[in-house]
C-alpha cells in the first residue's frame, strides 16, 4: 500500500531550497558589514573616552590601532599595529594587570550594539524571506 501526498507549489520550495545561499548572501554580507563598522566606531569611542566607560588612550596609538576587516560572510574587529602585527598592549589595557585595572573596550562594545546588530541580522532575514515570498 502506498500513500501519496502532492505538496502544492513544490517547485517553488525547491527553487527556494536550492537558490537559498546565493540569494541571502547580500543580506548577510550586509549585516556582518553594519555590524563590524559599528562595533569598531562603538569601541573607538570607548578608548578616546567619548562614552560612559572609563577612557583607554593616553597615546592614542590603541585607538588609532583598531581595524575592521569584513571578507566573505566574515568581519572581525582588531588592534593592528599596521603590518598586521597585533598590538600586544591591548590586551593588557582590555584585561589589566597587576597594576592596571582592566578596561574592557571590545566587551562594553558589544554590549553597547548588541541590540542594533540584533536588528540588522533580523533585517537581512526579513529581507531575505522576502525574496522567497515574491517567488
């Protein structure tokens, strides 16, 4: 005994299936892109001091130091001294030492944006699912 069953507009949910990646990838792109920038600005303006969070620069070579770098469906946000070297201190301000009390830039970043990356990743799947809608 067999049972059939037709799933109707099937073609549709396969193309979808199939085009799936292709078709989010912009959308994707573009939030890790948004996200990146912004935690880098977010985490700039903590270490010149311009938040409510303890000022990290004295110099001004870590708030200078601090590179995004988006690829492909990737962004990272980094101290670079300039020959993609890391800048060695920054670990030592963002985690303190002995004598140093910690003053967690990247952290209080992300804390701080959470709540907008949230919402360019909901974006990009909004964005997304409507591409499949108009299918």
């Amino acid at each position: 005994m067999q049972i059939g069953i037709k799933i109707k507009n099937l073609e549709v949910l396969q193309w979808a299936m199939k085009n799936f990646p292709q078709k989010t990838g912009k959308n994707l792109q573009e939030a890790i892109a948004k996200s990146t920038m912004l935690l880098s600005r977010t985490s700039s303006k903590i270490i010149a001091g311009k938040t409510v969070h303890a000022k990290a620069v004295d110099t001004g070579t870590l708030l200078r130091s601090i590179t995004p770098r988006v690829k492909i469906l990737k962004g990272t946000v980094s101290p670079d001294s300039g020959r993609n070297v890391p800048l060695k201190y920054a670990k030592y301000v963002h985690e303190g030492t002995k004598r140093m009390e910690a003053r967690p830039f990247f952290d209080q970043a992300v804390e701080d944006t959470q709540g907008k990356i949230d919402k360019f990743f909901e974006e990009a799947l909004t964005n997304s699912l409507k591409i499949f809608s108009k299918k």
